[in-house]
C-alpha cells in the first residue's frame, strides 16, 4: 500500500525504507507494544527448555500470555513454529508466570491467567499468500502483523485479518497431534458465545448498540473475549459490553474522573471488581438512552 505526503496540496509518494535486520523490527515493536497491539512487555529473548522466544508480551485485556516472533524469511511455515510455541507455552506455565513475576515485580497467579487466550504472533513487512491462507482459520490462535517503514520515520502496522468465512482448525486437529493438544486448551471467542447467555431481547438490544458503536468511527473491530465483548480502534479497547438474562452491561476505558457525564447515568466502578476495561460501568435494559450513551463511549474512542 502506498503512502504518501501532502505539501502546498501536492501528493508525494514516501519511499520505502525496509528493515535489514529482524532486532530493527523488535526494537520498534518491543518499545511501541502498547500503542501497537496493547500489550505488555513482559521479557525480550526469554529462553525456556532451550528454545528462544523473541518477545514475551502479555495482554491485559485478555489476561493471556502472547509470544510474539519477527520473521524475514518467507519460505518457513508459520503454522508449525507458531504451534510449536503453543504447546511450548501450555505445557511450561509455570516458567513463563515466574518470568511475569520476576520482570515486572508482579505477583500473577496461574488461576488470574485465561490460558485459553494464549496466542502467538508473528510480525513481517511481509507475508506469502500460502502463509496468509495457512493461518486463515478463524480459531487458530496465530495471527500475523505487517509492518513497513517509509522515509520521513513514517511507519505502516497492518494486521491480516481472517477472512469472514475462514474455517475451523478443528477440522484438522486430527491429523496432528501438536495441534489436537492445542486446540483443547485455547478457544477463540465469537459474539455467539455470548449470545447463549442472554434472552433474545438482550442480543437483539446488543445488535442495537453494537450498531450504534460501529458507527461511531472507521476501523472498529470485536475483539469477544470469555467475559465480554470489547471494541477496538487501533488495537485499544474503548468498551466493553456483557449480554446477561435481562439487561447489557457496557464498561467505558476511562480513569475515574475523565468521563463527562452530565446525567450522571456512569457508575465509577474504580474500586469494586469488574470484568470490563475502564472505571466506568453503565446497565442498560433497553436503548431509551442510546445516543446519549454513545456520547460517553464515544469519549472512550477519542481520549
């Protein structure tokens, strides 16, 4: 994809200035996870039984380890590295909460960590069509990130999406054995998951607000995790919604005291125990208040 400048109203098209070396990709990754992908660093070149793993990062949203590996040659197969590391990290959970422990001066315990949400990432300028396509499951726990940097220090970050119709990894899980062990540990969550927890009135009422928060911007994507339903605008959740029996719980990612909410209707839920991003909650039975609502999540999205 080209990019290009405007100057005095005419369009230049930046060049590109492509990485020589894996650690160039590491480097700029490993000191932008956050804004990148919403990670956590937890340790680079992290070692455990004599295999290398080049970012240990972990995602607060999901509370799940995520291994993430940077690639320049085309010709190996994501898949069998990335189920490698997989099982790697499913059959070693202890190592990597001591890892987590120790770097971050934390105290994680393995019941705080969803297991289920673990995922491996690989990042690229590139990939193959036949790399592309091997990942192309919609509950396969890899995904692959592009990146490309231009002159003007200008930087590309894609990620390749799976397409809407991508098929199950469980259809082949019984031809390998490494990928049978994976599949009944890790779970990729749908919005259908969810939808088995509420009345038909409350995923119809979601469709409403799920609508409502698509619409407040381009380039929102659902992200279902076990819990909730979280949307994303540059790979940060702003909101969050649960479908229950009889109404929706909605969580806006704010620090207490930046939310305007001159209703009042927000409850700070800074100090109390929730599943969803952010200190603010609000419950919600039907869309009387739709649009003003939006209005808050909306403050989510910008800030």
């Amino acid at each position: 994809m080209p990019l290009f400048t405007i100057n005095q109203g005419k369009a230049k098209e930046l060049e590109e200035k492509p990485f020589k070396l894996e650690k160039d990709i590491q480097k700029v990754f490993e000191n932008n996870l956050g804004t990148f992908m919403g990670l956590r660093l937890v340790k680079s070149e992290f070692s455990v039984k004599s295999r290398r793993i080049d970012t240990l990062a972990f995602d607060p949203d999901a509370c799940a380890f995520i291994i993430i590996e940077y690639k320049r040659d085309k010709s190996n197969s994501v898949v069998d590295q990335g189920i490698a590391y997989l099982n790697l990290m499913l059959e070693n959970k202890a190592e990597f909460i001591v890892e987590y422990n120790e770097s971050l001066k934390a105290n994680l315990t393995r019941s705080e960590v969803d297991w289920s949400q673990t995922r491996v990432a690989f990042v690229a300028s590139s990939f193959t069509e036949n790399q592309k396509q091997a990942t192309n499951f919609k509950d396969l726990a890899i995904e692959l990130w592009e990146v490309k940097r231009f002159e003007n220090s200008t930087l590309l970050v894609n990620v390749i999406r799976k397409s809407a119709s991508a098929p199950s990894i469980k259809q082949l899980a019984p031809q390998s054995e490494s990928l049978a062990q994976v599949s009944k540990e890790i779970k990729e969550y749908t919005e259908k998951d969810h939808y088995e927890h509420g009345s038909e009135e409350m995923v119809e009422l979601y469709e409403r607000f799920k609508e409502a928060v698509l619409n407040l911007s381009d380039n929102i994507d659902i992200k279902p995790k076990k819990k909730e339903i979280g949307f994303t605008h540059n790979g940060k959740i702003f909101t969050d919604i649960c479908i229950l029996k009889n109404s929706l719980k909605i969580w806006i990612n704010l620090k207490r005291g930046h939310l305007d909410d001159p209703k009042k209707i927000a409850k700070d839920v800074s100090s109390t125990g929730h599943w969803g991003n952010g200190d603010y909650q609000l419950q919600v039975s039907d869309d009387k208040h739709l649009e003003y609502i939006m209005s808050l999540v909306k403050q989510g999205l910008i800030y």
